[in-house]
C-alpha cells in the first residue's frame, strides 16, 4: 500500500510539473521546517540570554563601580575624621589657635595626594585658616557652599556637591567637611578637605568596562563629578536630565537602553546610588558597541542554521529529485529522441534496430513499426551493403564516440528506393543489457545544394577581384598621367608669372603684380592639392607591411624635420619614449606627418608653443594622441575635420589643402584603429588615435 501511495504521487510529482507545485511545496517544507523551528527557537533563546547576561554583566559593573567609590568615601571620611580627633589639634581649635592647628595639618596634602588642598572654618562656616593658603579668603563666610549646610545639619562628616572655588585657581573640587568637636562634644570648628575631580577619573579607571564603555559619577544634583569625555577643569556639566540620572538620584538601581540627549546616542546604561551619600554611578556603553559579542555570537548562529537549512534544502531536493528519478528519466528519454533535429536509431550488436524516432520515419518513409527489429541494412544502398556490417563489427570493437564516414559521401536508402546524402554521427550507449549504436542521422541535401551555390559565388567573386585588380591598375595609371598631364600646365603658369615678376615688374603697377602674384599662388595651391588628391589615392590602396613599428623615434624624426624648416620658432616638443604598435611604418609616418604638421602649423602664431606625441591608458588599451596649444577649434565642427576638403580656418589665415586629417583617418582604418579630435577655440587640440 505504502508503494502504490509512493509511486501516485511520484507520477503527481512528475506530470504536470508546473500545476503540481503545491504539492512539491508541501512535501518541501515538511522535510525543512524542522529545521526552521529549530533555529527560530534557539536564535530567540540565544538572543534572550546573550542580552541578559550582557546588562547583568553592566549591573554588577555598576554595583562595583558604586562600591568602589562608596570604599574611597568612606576613606576620605576616615581621613578627615582621624585628623579631627587629633587631641592636640581639638585642644588648639577650642582656644581659637586656628593657625597652630593648621600647622599640625601641613604634611596633609603631601601624605594623601588626591587631597589638593584644606582649611579650618569656625562653626558658622567662616574660614580662619587654610593649607596651601591662598589671598584673601581668610575671614570670608562660606554658609553658603554645600559642604557647610550638610555637615552643620547634623554635625556629621559630611561629602559635598560638585562645585567651583571662589578664588584663583578655580578648580572643581569636592569637599569633605568633618565636625571638629571639643573634649566635651561640642562643636568648636569644621575641617574641609577638597578633592580635585582628577581624583575620580583615576578611582573610575581601575574598573574593566568593555570597548567603549565608560564610567562617570554624578552628585547628588545630577552634576558631573568625572566623566572621561569631559575635562575635569571644565565648566561644571548638568547631567540631570538625563533618563538614567534621574532613575540613580531617585535611589533606583538597574540597567537600561536609552537615549543620551547630551551625547545624543544610544547606550546601553547601568546604574546604581552610592550607598548612604546619595552620588550616582553610571556605566555606559554604546547600544553597538555593548552587544557587539551577543550580536557576533548571533551572526554566527544564523549563518550556521543558514547552512543547516541550505544543506536540509539540498537534502530535501535531493531526496524529491531520487523520489520521481525513474519517471522523470522515462519523460526527458521519450522527449529528447522525439524533439531532437536529428533522425535517432539505436543498433545492437546484431544490427537489429531497436528504437527510432518520428523524424527516422520522416526521413525514411518507413512507420515505427516496419523497421523496429529489422537490419540496420535496409536503410543502407544496395552497393555499400558488403562493407557495411565490417564498418559495424569496427565500431563495437573500438567503441567511442565519433562521425562516421569521415572523408567519404554517405547516402540512406528510402522505402521508395530513391537516395538523400546524409552525415551520420555514431556514440556508444552502454546499458545493463549491453553496449548499443546511438546514430544521429542529418539530410544534408539542402547543404549540398548550397555548396554548390557558394562554389559558384566564389568562382565570380574570384573573376571579379581580378577584374578589380585590372581597374585599380589602369585608374592608378590615368591618375599618374592626369597628375602629369596637369603639373606640366600649372609648372608654366608659375614659371612665366615669376619671369613677369622678375622681367617686367617694374613697369606694372601694384595690382598687376598682386594679379600675378595671386596667379602663382593659385597654380602652387593647385600642384599641392593634385599631389594630396595622389596621396590619399595611394593610401587607400597600398597594401598594408605589417610590423612593430617605433612611434616615438618617427615623432622625434618629424620634429626634427619641423624644426629645421623654421629654425626661428620657439616650439617645445615633448615626445614619450618607448612608444610603439603594429602597423606599416611607411603608412604610420604619413599619420604623424599630417598631426604633428597640423600642430606645428596651428601654432604658428604663437611666440611659444608646445606640442606633445604621448600615450593614455584606457579600459580599450593604449591611445596615442598629439596635443598642441595652438589655435583649437570648436568642437560643434568636430564631425567635419576628417573629411577631404573641409577646413575650419581661413586659408589665408593657415595654408593647406583640407586633405591632411582625410589621409590620416584613412591610414588608421585601414589599420582597423579610430581616430578623433577634441578642442577648444584658442586652448589647442589633442587628436587621438587607437591601433589593433
């Protein structure tokens, strides 16, 4: 029963792939939800107790921070009373000998360090003497400082408040004020001892913390008594609204996640009140940096349960995939013999033909069933029959995969009788009832056709490029004698112009030589245009002598040439060394003849000119380019530089003939490169050009 329940819903997995996923979706998450449970339940549980132990952890900061700071209290308080008990220091207070009781305390300050300084008051807070003394503070009334008002309230040792002395320097202190009693019990003075605030920076910094974390006291008021991040010398800062302040001041104790508005951050914040003064001790740490180990230790938990649940997916895959293996394997056979473009027949050892496919019977003209068992032979001709069975017996001797008939013309044997040429390819199929021909079978009768079609397209291609030939041959033969025919005219008209000049310049007037002058003019403009027309003719026709050429000699030999035709100009060349490409070096120095001729000639008004042959490297690979800060042009004319005849100057202002960057572009095509131009009117041009 178990079986037939497996194999329905193999076959329901199966067929109808696309309409049966959700029962594919089913089966899925009841083999991984599992898995998800179980990481939902322990990321929650392990996100619980990572947080909680983290601010358990920052409490009993807290806690031992405030004991820590109650400990020193409590020795400032023992201090100070064990110096007020003293009998001969009581006894000289009681008869008003208030500076030979200070003398008793000079070693103080020397003896406890973190005590900066102290004085003596009379018990309605009026200073009487004090150690170091400072000006003018002897016989000044103090009622009104904190350290008065607690210690008189009761007459107990008494912690005081932040606050700032009266005279120079004023440092924050805290005071300790200690009732100084006579034998009798009554109250004959008041001891203070003041602290600086470095004190509690150095108390707070034995304590471990955490990266970032940090430790500060507030008073009774919420003012800062130390905070690292605050000077201790600074002004005094009000810390009291702070949420967590307010919580220690009220006497409450615990830890909490809460905005600072001072430090405008999150922090994670524990707190707890000094037992019995009433100061507030917080510890706190940045939300980020507080729950950097738990959040690790999370990261770590997904990652592991995303693999765990990656491999259950794999696994679950796997376990559908093997679950419908056997009728998958069954559809994708049928479909792939049935859908391929090929005839497909499958030969035993005995050339009996075992399967075929709709297209076999197409080809054929056979049905399935009429060649299904029969002998590979009866698809063969009747004059390839004798050798066909030894071609056979070859293939299962040496099974493997290859065409068969290399080099011969193969032809199948229609039911009709008539003949198609075919290519065959031959793979071995090993199975459990032994090795079997998988024959891939192509009517190539259309392909045959076509070649003969391409044998004769090639033959005319072939008598055209000849005829070609014999064109270019005469066209490059009447360019010579059109050029020649045409020098020997315009060498006449330059010839007898200059001879006029020279002979019978002196009886023309002005405009007769400037006529003349413009007739030789027009006939050497008009020889320089035939001999650009020839050149740019020849380029395109040249055939091309590849080599590794050296671009940056060519670039210093042209300059040299440059700078010889006019010696009296001050031009600065800079030339890249190591420069070089594949090309036609007779073509390639034409190129830069042309750009470093143009530069040359664009700068030509100018006193001082630069121009540059160098390289650029880009995401295409190397680009030459030959930079110059000559006249420029505007870039809205850019798409007419390289075409022959088109100038973007006046002719009178720069000679030439608007061949020059035509010849160059052709030269870079032909050498399958590109070539542009970029420019500003009056800021010179830089020409690049790219080569294979």
């Amino acid at each position: 029963m178990f079986k037939t329940f497996i194999n329905s819903l193999a076959n329901r997995l199966v067929k109808g792939h696309k309409k049966n996923w959700p029962i594919q979706s089913v089966v899925f998450l009841v083999i991984v939800s599992p898995v998800i449970f179980i990481a939902i339940f322990s990321y929650t549980k392990t996100y619980s107790d990572l947080t909680n132990s983290t601010l358990s952890r920052r409490e009993s900061i807290a806690y031992l921070a405030a004991t820590t700071l109650k400990h020193q209290f409590d020795r400032l308080t023992d201090i100070g009373t064990s110096l007020a008990t003293r009998v001969r220091f009581r006894q000289l207070i009681s008869e008003g000998k208030w500076d030979e009781a200070g003398l008793i305390l000079k070693s103080v300050p020397k003896d406890f360090p973190f005590i900066d300084r102290l004085f003596l008051a009379s018990p309605d807070g009026t200073l009487q003497t004090d150690l170091p003394p400072l000006p003018d503070v002897r016989g000044k009334n103090f009622a009104f400082r904190d350290w008065y008002q607690g210690v008189s309230a009761g007459w107990k040792p008494y912690i005081s408040g932040v606050y700032k002395r009266t005279t120079v320097p004023q440092n924050s202190v805290v005071a300790v004020a200690i009732p100084i009693r006579t034998e009798n019990q009554k109250v004959a003075g008041i001891l203070v001892l003041q602290v600086q605030l470095d004190t509690f920076l150095e108390w707070s910094r034995g304590i471990e913390i955490g990266r970032s974390g940090f430790i500060y006291f507030v008073d009774r008021k919420g003012l800062i008594a130390a905070h690292p991040g605050l000077p201790p010398q600074g002004d005094i800062v009000d810390y009291s609204n702070v949420p967590v302040v307010q919580k220690v001041l009220r006497g409450e104790h615990g830890v909490a996640v809460t905005w600072n508005p001072i430090e405008r951050e999150e922090q994670v914040s524990a707190y707890a009140q000094v037992p019995g003064y009433g100061w507030g001790v917080i510890v706190a740490q940045p939300k980020e940096m507080a729950f950097e180990s738990r959040d690790k230790s999370l990261r770590f938990i997904l990652g592991l349960y995303g693999f765990i649940f990656l491999l259950t997916c794999g696994l679950a895959y796997i376990l559908l995939k093997t679950f419908t293996s056997l009728k998958e394997a069954e559809e994708r056979t049928h479909l792939l013999v049935e859908a391929t473009p090929n005839g497909i027949i499958m030969v035993d050892r005995e050339g009996k033909i075992t399967l075929v496919n709709t297209l076999t019977e197409q080809l054929f003209g056979y049905r399935r069933e009429e060649i299904l068992g029969q002998k590979i032979e009866i698809l063969v001709p009747e004059r390839y029959r004798g050798k066909h069975q030894g071609y056979r017996n070859s293939f299962f001797a040496n099974p493997e995969t290859r065409a068969m008939g290399v080099g011969r013309d193969l032809y199948g044997l229609r039911r009709d009788g008539s003949e198609m040429p075919i290519e065959i390819g031959l793979n071995p199929i090993t199975t459990p009832e032994g090795t079997f021909i998988l024959a891939a079978i192509i009517d190539i009768t259309e392909r045959k056709r076509a070649e003969e079609e391409i044998k004769k397209l090639n033959e005319n291609l072939e008598r055209r490029a000849i005829e070609l030939e014999t064109v270019n041959k005469e066209l490059e033969a009447f360019s010579y004698s059109v050029s020649h025919d045409l020098r020997a005219p315009l060498r006449s008209m330059d010839g007898f112009s200059q001879a006029l000049l020279e002979d019978y310049g002196d009886k023309l007037d002005a405009d007769g030589q400037d006529y003349i002058r413009r007739v030789r003019a027009g006939s050497q403009q008009m020889g320089q245009l035939i001999d650009d027309m020839l050149n740019l003719s020849r380029v395109s026709r040249k055939e091309l002598s590849l080599e590794t050429v050296n671009l940056g000699s060519l670039a210093q030999a042209i300059a040299a040439e440059l700078k010889r035709s006019e010696p009296e100009r001050q031009v600065e060349f800079v030339i890249a060394e190591g420069i070089s490409a594949k090309g036609d070096e007779r073509l390639l120095r034409v190129a830069l003849e042309n750009l470093l001729g143009n530069a040359w000639k664009f700068t030509g008004k100018h006193p001082r000119a630069r121009i540059e042959f160098g390289t650029e490297q880009t995401n295409g690979g190397q680009v030459c380019y030959v930079r110059d800060d000559g006249a420029g042009f505007d870039m809205a004319y850019a798409d007419k530089l390289f075409g022959a005849f088109q100038r973007l100057h006046a002719r009178t202002d720069f000679p030439g003939t608007g061949i020059g960057l035509a010849t160059v572009q052709r030269i870079i095509n032909r050498h399958g490169g590109r070539v542009w131009a970029e420019g500003k009117v009056g800021k010179g041009a830089t020409f690049y050009f790219t080569l294979p």
